[in-house]
C-alpha cells in the first residue's frame, strides 16, 4: 500500500490520537474507552502514512510527484 497520508493529514491525525489519549484519563466510563478506541485508527495512520479508508475511497492528500 503506498503512502496516501500527506504531512498536515499526519499531523492532525497524531494531534488528535494524542488528544484523545489525554481526554481518555479524564472522562468517565465508558466515554474513556470511545476515546482510547479511536486513538489507535488515528496513531496509525498518522505514524504510518496509510489510511485504508482512503486507499478504498481512491483519494490521498500526499502532494503531487
């Protein structure tokens, strides 16, 4: 799978996981385990480069060669 992930893309997706991260130790059961649910999609992602979703969907925000 080639990289479909561009710079800001990344960026905001690790924002938000660690975002998440931080919301996850403040909220109450069972919002807690929603936050850390979503956090693993987006650290992914974001760290890799990879979006499945958008290698289904056709559409990549990495720039132009």
């Amino acid at each position: 799978m080639q990289q479909n992930v561009g710079a800001l893309d990344s960026t905001i997706r690790i924002g938000l996981g660690f975002g998440l991260v931080i919301a996850g130790f403040l909220l109450k059961a069972p919002a807690s385990w929603i936050a850390f649910a979503a956090v693993l999609p987006l650290l992914i992602s974001g760290f890799a480069g990879k979006c499945p979703l958008y290698s289904a969907l056709g559409v990549t925000t990495c720039p132009a060669d």
